[in-house]
C-alpha cells in the first residue's frame, strides 16, 4: 500500500506546482521602431519684431503641424498587458501660458529672451482591444504638453495575444514673452516618443525624437537724421516784451522704416540743464562767451504748444504699418527763451542740444 500511495502523492504535488506557475504566468509584449529618427519643425527666419514692444504672450509664427504618424510602435502583446506611446514633456523652463480657441497651454522658453514656444500633440492608436477600457481606436483629440514628466494617452489592453500600432502628430508656435532683443533662438529638442508598457516608459525600442530649428529675430526700427538749427540774431532789447522770441521751425528726420510695426513714438530731452520739462525750456551752454538770462524752448510744428521732454506718448502719426515709410519728418519749432528778467540778459552766444529717442512698438 505504501508503494502504490507514493506515486499517486509525487503526482499530485506535481499538478498542485503545475497550478500554481499558470496562475503565475506574465504579461508579454514584442514591439519594433518603425517612425523613423527625427521630425523638425521649421519656422519662418527670420521673424522681425518692432524693438521696443514689450507685449507678452502673442504670437510670433503661425502654427507648423508635424506628420502624421501612424505607425511609431507596432506590438504584439498577450495576458492583460497594458501597451501604449508616451510623449515625453519639455524639460524647458515655463514663461508663462497662453490661451488660443479655449485651450490653455504652458509657454516654454527657447534659449532667446522674449521667444517662447507652445506645443499640442494627439496620439494614435489601432488594435482589436484598444476601444476597451476607455481606450481609443484611431486618433485621440489634441491634448497640451504641461509638466516635466511623459504623459501617456493612447494605450491597448490585450487580454488575448494581439497585435496594435501606436502613433503621434504634434505641433508647435513660437510666442512672444516680452521685449526680444534680436539674435539667434538656437535648434533644440522639444519632445521624443516612448513606448509605454504597463505604465513604465522606454526608448530602448526606440524613439521619434521632435526637433525645433534655429530662427533668426531681427528687431524693426529705422534711421534717424538730426538738424542743425540756426537762429537769427537777437539784441538784449528784444526780450523787453516777450519771453521767447526768434521761432525757428526744424525736424527731424526718420528714414527707411519698414511695415510691421504697431507704431513709432519719441521722446525729446536737452543735452543740458531743464529750466521746466513741461515748457519744454533748458539753459543754454555754459562756457566763454556764452549769453546769460537766455536759454531755448521747443515746441510742437504748429508752435502752439511746449515739446515736454522726457514724455515718450509723441506719436509719429504719418508711419504705415501696413507698406512703411522711405522718410518721415518729425516737425517741431525752437526759440530763445528768457529765463529771468530782461534786465539780467547778458550779450553771448546761444547753444544747445536736443536728443530724440525713438520706441518701435
């Protein structure tokens, strides 16, 4: 009896051992690289800015769409494995967010001041069991890339050996962060695919990686010819009655401004002491031979008003944003100004200097 129960005990530990390694048994998946190296998006260079506009968070280039790849991961996997693409977030530095159609995206910095970039991506999957669960079969909407860590979409849960593509289509714009000196926004990587099995991400397979190219920004404004000015000659007597008299119109001279600027604006300040910034008077030059009790006012083309130096709103009303200009005149009027009484004039000469500085918005 003892010989004929061992057998039949060895036997049934080997079903039991049997037993426990199918209930044991892995989830599986084989999956090859068939997307190719690289995609770069290629924006318009160079982009042209007006130099002084200090807008933030606008557009600098239109939208460039990638391909369509349907087909980055092909896998075959079997036992309720979980297989899908990732897209790997930017590790850039975020500027801010800017909002286009209801979305809202994170704005990365690109290595230029003032040049961000947002992207979107949409990701693909097809298989027998990638409609369960929630999961998609075909093309998923456009989503926003945010964070730092790969974000996945798109995945197939086969419960049965089956096979599945994955794929993704991404886009990108440049945006504006703030004033842009001009310069070079240099090519880097935006994002790379990976393949996610069952929440873990690799490239070991492969990936698509996502590249920017470089963009030249030039920054928009134009040439700028001063005057000299020469007034007639005044006697001491002539200030009795007026405190500023001999007007004398001059300009200033703006050439070569290209199309694509919001505006031009300006501001006057004297080289020299302000008598009153408001009334736009400064005293003359100090030095032998120079007249005392005298300084200079300056004031609009039509002479009806003081020029208030250190005030940037003087529009350059005449630019066209839409064809600019080959010369602009910016009109204004100077005069002697009699700083005190008549009595305290003095016989010398009159010299100042005026410096206009120009805001391309």
């Amino acid at each position: 009896m003892i010989l004929r129960i061992r057998p039949a005990a060895v036997y049934s530990a080997l079903t039991l051992i049997l037993s426990i390694w199918s209930q044991q048994s892995l989830a599986s998946s084989s999956c090859s690289f068939t997307g190719g190296g690289s995609e770069t998006f290629t924006f318009p260079s160079p982009i042209s800015v007006p130099r002084d506009n200090t807008a933030s968070m606008t557009p600098l280039s239109n939208w460039i769409a990638g391909a369509a790849a349907s087909n980055i991961y092909s896998c075959t996997s079997d036992n309720n494995t979980k297989v899908g693409i990732g897209i790997k977030f930017p590790t850039l530095a975020q500027a801010g967010t800017y909002s286009e159609g209801g979305t809202t995206y994170k704005v990365f910095n690109t290595g230029l001041a003032g040049v961000g970039i947002v992207y979107g991506f949409r990701t693909y999957s097809a298989g027998p069991h990638c409609a369960d669960n929630g999961g998609i079969n075909g093309w998923s909407g456009w989503l926003t890339g945010s964070g730092n860590i790969p974000y996945s979409y798109a995945y197939c849960y086969s419960i049965e050996s089956t096979s599945s593509t994955y794929g993704a289509q991404l886009q990108a714009r440049l945006i504006k962060t703030g004033k842009i000196v001009a310069g070079t926004m240099p090519a880097f990587t935006l994002s790379y695919t990976a393949l996610d099995t069952d929440g873990n991400y690799s490239t070991a397979v492969g990936s698509k990686n996502y590249l920017v190219s470089s963009v030249n920004l030039q920054a928009l404004g134009c040439t700028a010819d001063g005057a000299q000015v020469i007034l007639d000659a005044a006697k001491k007597a002539d200030f009795a009655s007026a405190t500023s008299i001999r007007t004398k119109p001059f300009q200033f001279t703006l050439r070569n401004c290209p199309a694509g600027m919001n505006s031009i604006k300006y501001q006057l300040d004297p080289i020299g002491t302000i008598i009153s910034a408001t009334d736009g008077t400064f005293q003359n030059a100090t030095g032998t031979n120079m007249a005392k009790g005298v300084g200079l006012r300056i004031t609009n083309e039509a002479n009806t008003a003081p020029i208030r130096f250190g005030d940037s709103s003087y529009v350059v009303s005449d630019y066209s944003s839409a064809s600019g200009n080959s010369s602009i005149p910016i009109k204004m009027n100077v005069s002697y100004y009699r700083t005190g009484t008549a009595a305290q004039v003095t016989a010398g000469k009159v010299m100042g200097t005026a410096q206009l500085t120009l805001f391309y918005l």
